[in-house]
C-alpha cells in the first residue's frame, strides 16, 4: 500500500466533460454545446422506431458476443483500460463479463427486443452508471433498445472506457444508432452538465450511493430510478450438499471481487450445518483465488477486511483466511446482517427458520440458495424487496428477463406518455 | 486501582510520571477488569504477569464497542456514537466510569489548542447540542465542560430540536461582532449549514472580531456537500471575517477518551502525550515507515475506563509527530453497484 494509491481515483480521471457518440467520435463536452447535444439525442427517436426487431436483435448478439470473447479485437482493445480501471485481474475481468452478459444473447435478449414497447415521443433518458462492475451498462442498453429509447450513459471517471467502446462497436453494426446512443463523463456534481441533462432528461436512472440519489432526488428531474447500493445473501438449507453450496457460494462472492450487488456478503445457514458449511466455504475461497485470482484490492478494503478479522477474535468467533485479499470466512453468532468489507469477505450466520430482515428492508438485491428453502424464508426475502433468487453459483448469472429491484427498465424508458 | 487512576489524572494534569510504565500498567488494568478483552489477549498469548511494553497489548477495533461492553468498572457515564442519517447501524457504546478523567483531560489540552493564548472567558457559541439535548453524547458532554470551564456570560447554545439554529446563531455573532474574540464550537457539517445561512442572508457580512476561533470536528456522517477545507477558509472569511488561522480541527471519537488537535489553520493532527499514535500495515499489523499510510491506533490512557488500545476505522499517515487523515476502512456502508470513482480507486 502506498500513498500513490490513495489517490488512484483522482489520477485515474479522464478530464472532466467528456462525450463519445456511438458513431466513435470523442470531444469535449462544452456548455456551448450542451443544448445541442440534448437535441441531437432526442432525435434519435425517430430513427430508432424504423429499425426492425430482426436488425437491431442482430447488431446486438454480435457486438455482444465480441464484448464476451476475449480474443476479439474489440475486446483486445478494451481490455488492457479495463484492467487498469477496474482493479480486476484478467481472469476476474473475462469471468465477470462472460457471467454478466451471457444470459443477454440470443432467445432472453430476441424476448426483450420484440416486447411491444416504443417511445413515442422525442426525448433521451439518462443512465447514471457505477464505477464497478464494468458491463453494467448491458442490463440498460438493452432494454433501451426494447424501448426504442435514445440513452446517454453518464460513465464513472474511475471506469470511462465500457461504455463508449460498446456503444461505438454497436454503431458500427447498426449506424442507424449512432445519433441515439452516447456516453460522457463528468464530475459528479459539475453544476453547469448536470443541470441541462438533468431538466431535459425524461427518465434518469442512477446506480449511485445514497448520497448521489439524494442530490438527484432535489434536482429537476421528470423521473427519477434509483437503484442504491444493496447487497446479495447466500441461504443454504440442511440438505445441501455442502461442498457444491461452497463452491457456489465462493463464486458468487468473488466475481467482480465482491463489488456488486449480486455479490453475496453473508451467507444464512441452518445451525447444525453452520460450522461445517463455514470451512467447507473457506476452502472453495482459497481454491477459486487459483482460478480467479483477486484483483487489486484498495487499502480502505484491506483496513476493513483487518477490523472484521481483530473483531471476530476479540468477540472469539472463528474466522477463516490467509492472505486478505484471498477471502475471509467468519462464523458469526450474532444473527443481524452486516455488509462486508470486501476482498472476498463472508459472515456466516446461523438462523433457525425464518430470518428477521425489517434492517434491511428494500436494501437486499439477491439471495444465492443451496439445498431446501421453506416457504416461510423464501417469503421473508420477498417481503425484504430481493429481487433474485438464484442457485448458488449462478446468482450474478443473470439474463434479460430479470428485472433490477423489480423495475422494468423498458418500460420505464418507453414511458407512459 | 484508585492509584493508578490518581497517577494517570497526574501524568495528564502536570506530565509528572513516565508514560511508559503508566501505559503498561493501564493495559494490564485492561486485561485484569475488561473480560472481552482478557479473552483476546489470552488467545494471543499476551498475559498480564508479562506485558510491560503498552505496544504488545492488542488494540481493540473500535467496531468491538458496537457489540461488547468493554468496561473496567460499573459505568458512571455511557456515551452513544451518533450514527449517520440513515439510521439501522449499530451504534458504539462506551461505558464511562470516569468521567472525571474526561473532564481533567478537557482540562489539559481544550485552552491550549483553541483558545487564543492568554485569553480567560471568552463569547462562546456552540453548536453543538448541551447535554440536556444529547444526554449519551461524549461530544456534548465536552461542550458541557468546555462552557462551565471558558465560557463568558451571554454565551449561547444554538440549537434547535432538530438541528442548529441558524438564525439564532447569526443574530448571536452578529451582536458579538465587535471588541472580544469569540469562539465557535461545531461540528464540521453544522459550520458549513452557518456559512450556507449566512451566504443566503441578505445582511451585511459579519466581521468577528481578530483572534476568533472555530473549533470543528468531525465528517459530514453522509452528508453529500459539494465543499472542500479551502472553501471553507475562504467562505469563513467572507462571511465572518476570520483569517484562515481561526479554525481548528479536533479529532475524537466515542470509543476514545482524549483527543487530537491541528494547529489553527492547520489539517496536520497532533495528539498529547498521553496518547501516542502509530499507523498500522492491515496486513501485519505492524507501524509502517513514516510516509506510509495504514490504520491508525491510539493508546490513550484516559481510556482506562474501558480499553487504552484502541484501532480505529480511520486511515492515516504519520508525518514527524503529527498524522494526516486519509479515508476510512470499508465496512459499515452498502456498496453494491454504487462504487463512486473516489471509492474504487482511493481509499
């Protein structure tokens, strides 16, 4: 760890204002330039209704297909940004990308491209998009694309490189998106971009902390989605196999290196299993870090990831884990949930039937299941707002037909009016 | 034990006695009365027969007192971290028996840092709620002392039921903008609210008199405001008049008893002797080279109450005698599809 680190995220910045339509072309996103812009994308719309569902379903599952295979040139290009950017290791990028966008191509992507929605009117949504996982960006476009709906995608300074590459690579198979679709970076807050994006916007869709909802929520926007951090459980049943729900569950944690929100945090167990399923859980950490080595971890991950290890031996819970940002496994016997601190980190709580969640109401994104779960817990989860449930190993495995917090993202960009 | 008690308020009142002896004594207290704590060191192979270096005791991270009751002896204060604004965490606890210890260390270090040198009562207006508003508050209870000990009559506590009040607060600075320094206790988040009312109000600016002083600790407890230590130097000077000298930042938290200062004007903290710091390598848990950031743990003596070694959530670099702050561990915060650039990156 060094002080350079520390400030990677700064030094990582692009330059403020950046904009790239899906025809390639990058320049400075200038205030006098803004209104055009706007207008430029509204535009859009028209030439997006006139595309058929066949051509606009073969521009994506190729220009997808280049984006999972890592030898494509498209890919060649991205990647070396990507590995920089993300922190993530080759291995974690490809996995991570192959998980998040497999299930997008073909039948699931050809469903949500021929649903019946069209904007209607002239106007542009807005995505607001995280700096991690990279690919994120796939679970909007597409249902943009079902919609009709032109899109900018507001990229993070620390990951600016996905999202144009994508959108150019999909102009180049479907020019007649090029006018539709664009990505820019901005820093977040720079009043003079965000308040003309903002007020012109019909719909914008922020994955953000709560702090950046909260300042979108009091600026002028028609319609405001907020997907706020949440977080991903693992629920494993006493009829498990419990060396299958390990591996499972360890792939579930470290993809994306346990940045997303289908990343699983803490894993619910039966009590009589609970001991064995947290070393069972230990060992598939390990073994996975062969396969899918950890990215590069930052040093507020590595301090918390050290006060979770000091706070299990002073409350002398048993803790598994070597290196930290291998994986740590701790077996906690209190039951309330905790996020992880990251680098792969893991609580195991022993629940017997239903667990209480009021805590985390709305704030839970998935649940990764290994072995029987009763109905009662299965209902306490839905109470709680998740929104996926998954066999374990597949839950960030998701394809089109999932809906984010339940939120249909097409029909929101097709709007009402 | 009460002599051990009597030399740490010495050692903190006057200096009289080696802090290293001192310090190891306290942590063998720790170990004797603090079971959670006697448990940690056992596993660790640290007993109390042993121990005569403070630095062998195992800090304890201050997340320990969100779940266990670390306390020496039966409580006569019990102090509640505050908790950001969205609620659900679990809160720290520090059970308190002596609070007197609190008030001596006040006593020893609060004038030198904030007050101007040579000044006796002076205008105070606080910010900070008394501690009729915040009972189980460590940082009411300081303003509490910090009053009865420097305040001047007509001092004032400007604080509504749910948060400062503001115009109170402008009406009061704008009645002592003349003669006296005064001194302004806040919080960093309820100073910058002031300076907001202040530049909305159409009055005239207020120009508080030279050698007035803010005190300000603390974040903004996810707070999202667009403002940065040169904007508030420079907003503090054209709303109030201060130079850039007049604030001065304390560094404290619930878990600890003592606390660290900057010089005015500085961003450098600096701790009294009777709470070294060291800056810690997670990985190892060893003090890394001057330079180099880690973790950072404080061995406070005045924490003899509950536990003296004390990791904190806070990451750090030491500069000579004095460290910078530089983010927090991760951990008690949802991050899932929401990593802003600074988070991915910096930290």
């Amino acid at each position: 760890m060094n002080r350079r680190e520390l400030s990677q995220g700064n030094a990582r910045s692009l330059g403020a204002r950046t904009f790239w339509s899906a025809s390639g072309a990058k320049r400075r996103l200038r205030k006098s330039s803004l209104k055009a812009t706007i207008l430029s994308l509204a535009r859009g719309a028209r030439a997006l209704r006139g595309i058929p569902a066949g051509d606009l379903l073969a521009a994506w599952n190729d220009t997808l297909a280049a984006f999972l295979d890592a030898a494509s040139p498209e890919r060649q290009a991205l990647d070396s940004h990507l590995l920089q950017s993300t922190g993530l290791s080759p291995a974690g990028l490809g996995r991570g990308l192959r998980t998040i966008g497999a299930g997008m191509a073909g039948e699931p992507a050809a469903s949500e491209l021929q649903r019946p929605l069209r904007q209607k009117r002239h106007g542009f949504s807005l995505v607001v998009l995280p700096a991690s996982p990279p690919g994120l960006m796939l679970q909007s476009i597409l249902p943009a694309l079902a919609a009709r709906a032109p899109v900018l995608f507001k990229s993070s300074r620390a990951e600016p490189h996905f999202a144009p590459a994508f959108l150019a690579a999909l102009g180049r198979r479907l020019p007649a998106l090029r006018d539709a679709y664009a990505a820019a970076t901005w820093t977040g807050g720079d009043e003079t971009v965000e308040s003309a994006f903002h007020a012109a916007a019909r719909v914008v869709a922020v994955y953000g902390t709560h702090e950046t909802i909260e300042a979108l929520q009091s600026a002028a926007t028609r319609r405001l989605i907020a997907f706020g951090p949440k977080l991903s459980l693992g629920w494993v049943g006493r009829d498990a196999d419990l060396a299958r729900a390990a591996r499972g569950m360890a792939l579930d944690t470290a993809l994306f290196d346990q940045r997303g929100c289908l990343s699983v945090e803490a894993v619910l167990v039966e009590p009589a299993i609970a001991p064995t399923f947290a070393a069972a859980l230990a060992e598939a950490l390990a073994e996975l870090a062969l396969d899918l080595p950890p990215g590069r971890g930052n040093a507020a991950e590595r301090a918390g990831v050290r006060l979770a290890r000091e706070d299990a031996d002073l409350r002398g819970l048993p803790w598994y884990g070597d290196a930290l940002d291998v994986g740590t496994v701790i077996l906690d016997s209190d039951p309330r949930i905790r996020p992880s601190p990251g680098l792969r980190t893991v609580r195991i709580h022993a629940v017997e039937g239903a667990p209480t969640l009021d805590e985390w109401n709305g704030r839970l994104q998935g649940v990764a299941v290994a072995g029987h779960m009763p109905a009662t817990v299965r209902r306490a989860f839905e109470h709680a707002g998740v929104s996926r449930l998954a066999a374990a190993g597949e839950l960030q495995a998701t394809d089109a037909a999932w809906r984010n917090g339940g939120i249909d993202l097409a029909a929101e960009f097709a709007g009402s009016d | 034990m009460t002599g051990l008690l009597r030399r740490i308020e010495r050692f903190i009142a006057t200096g009289e006695g080696r802090f290293g002896r001192l310090a190891a004594a306290a942590a063998r207290f720790g170990i004797e009365r603090v079971e959670p704590y006697r448990r940690l060191c056992e596993r660790r192979g640290v007993t109390h027969a042993a121990l005569d270096d403070w630095r062998a005791a195992p800090p304890v991270p201050t997340s320990a007192f969100k779940s266990l009751r670390l306390a020496a002896a039966e409580p006569r204060e019990v102090f509640r971290s505050s908790g950001t604004t969205r609620g659900g965490e679990r809160r720290s606890v520090h059970h308190h028996p002596y609070p007197d210890l609190y008030r001596t260390v006040i006593d020893a270090t609060f004038a030198d840092a904030c007050l101007p040198a040579g000044s006796g009562r002076v205008p105070i207006l606080s910010l900070i709620p008394d501690r009729r508003a915040a009972p189980d508050s460590s940082l009411s209870f300081m303003a509490n002392h910090v009053f009865e000990r420097h305040a001047a009559p007509g001092s004032a506590w400007a604080v509504a039921r749910h948060g400062i009040d503001v115009e109170q607060a402008r009406r009061w600075l704008r009645s002592h903008d003349r003669d006296e320094p005064v001194l302004i206790l806040a919080t960093a988040l309820a100073f910058v609210l002031l300076l907001d009312h202040l530049e909305g109000s159409t009055a005239d600016a207020i120009r508080l008199p030279a050698g007035s002083r803010v005190f300000e600790t603390g974040g903004f407890k996810g707070q999202r405001l667009e403002t940065t230590p040169e904007d508030i130097r420079r907003r503090s000077r054209s709303l109030l008049g201060l130079d850039p000298e007049a604030v001065v930042r304390e560094y404290g938290m619930t878990e600890l008893t003592s606390q660290a200062y900057s010089r005015p004007g500085g961003e450098r903290l600096r701790t009294p002797p009777w709470m070294p710091f060291r800056v810690l390598d997670p990985e190892t848990l060893e003090e890394v080279e001057d330079g180099e950031p880690g973790l950072l743990a404080f061995f406070d003596l005045a924490n003899l109450g509950s536990v003296c070694h004390i990791l904190t959530e806070d990451l750090g670099v030491r500069e000579g005698n004095a460290f910078q702050l530089l983010g927090r561990a991760t951990g008690a915060e949802l991050r899932g599809c929401s990593l802003t650039a600074e988070e991915l990156g910096a930290a």
